[in-house]
C-alpha cells in the first residue's frame, strides 16, 4: 500500500473511491436514494448491472468478528454457517461493534468498509458462489451509492490494503 495514503483514520466514501483510482481498482458508481435492507433495494438494483451482494456483520460467543459478503438471493442458515466457519453461536454484531472495527453504520456495510480494520480482527468471509459472477455491487461505506465491479477487482482492493486472508467458501450447504 502506498504510504503516502492513509490507512489508520475513517475513510469517507470518496477518499475510499479516491483510493481505488490510485490502486486501479475498476468499477463503475452509481448515485440513488438510501436504502437499508435488500427489500428496500430491489427497486434500485434493476438500472445498476451486476449481481447485487449483501453483508452481515456476525460476532461470536468468543467475541470473534466476520464480515460475511453473499448475494442478496443466497440464504445462509446462521447455525450451518458457524459449523463451516468454526464459529461459536454466531449472532449479528452491534451498531456499536460495527462502528467500532468497521466505521460503518447499518445499512452501509460493505466489503470495503475491511480498510478500516488495521489490526485485522475481522474475518472477511466470501460466497464462492459471488466470486464466479461477472460483476458484483456493493455500497462504497455508505449506502447512497453503490459501486459494480469484477470479483477479480474486489480480489485486488482486499490485496492492497494487504487482506490476502479473505476466505471463499460455498455456500450452497449453508441454505436454510
């Protein structure tokens, strides 16, 4: 990573898009009104191409956190999920957690939003299943925009901010 960018400090949604220039990560932004839920967003998704992606921020007993990226359209069974992961009774992480190792509030959790996490207490975990699309689209830390972009990009944003550890597992088990 570049030195001269900061990496220790909250990241607007345009300094973060500013970072991706400068590292060449390819996407595409689209502008449109909030939303906060994926039912709220179906309305948006139809002029944005793309497979459209949702995030869970999860914490478990042992205060373990993972951010869990999936498409909208995948169930994931919570229970099936932490077998997989060897998590310990998963449960979704507080606004103040979220804020604490992401610095994003609900509705704005994203991939991206991992740059944040310097001392790397966030296992980033992705559907196997996203990462064969085409193109996916995810909000840039905040949700009154959303980027698309190739997986092999996102693969690359999570390399420069030096996350080689982001996990890819099927998720076709772990439907409800």
């Amino acid at each position: 990573m570049d030195s001269s960018l900061k990496i220790d400090s909250h990241y607007a949604p345009e300094e973060l898009l500013s970072y991706m220039d400068h590292e060449k990560i390819v996407y595409t932004l689209y502008h449109h009104d909030p939303f906060f839920s994926v039912k709220e967003a179906i309305k948006h998704e139809k002029s944005i191409p793309g497979t459209h992606c949702r995030n869970l921020f999860l914490r478990d007993k042992k205060k373990n956190n993972y951010l869990v990226v999936a498409r909208n359209e995948t169930g994931i069974d919570l229970k099936k999920l932490q077998a997989a992961i060897g998590a310990a009774r998963l449960s979704f992480g507080s606004p103040e957690r979220l804020w604490e190792y992401l610095k994003v509030k609900p509705g704005s959790v994203c991939p991206f939003a991992i740059i944040h996490d310097k001392d790397k207490q966030v296992r980033i975990i992705l559907e196997k299943e996203m990462m064969e699309e085409d193109l996916v689209c995810y909000h840039p830390l905040i949700n009154t925009m959303t980027v698309s972009l190739t997986p092999a990009d996102l693969r690359l944003f999570f390399d420069t901010i030096g996350r080689i550890d982001a996990e890819e597992i099927d998720f076709t088990p772990l439907a409800p």
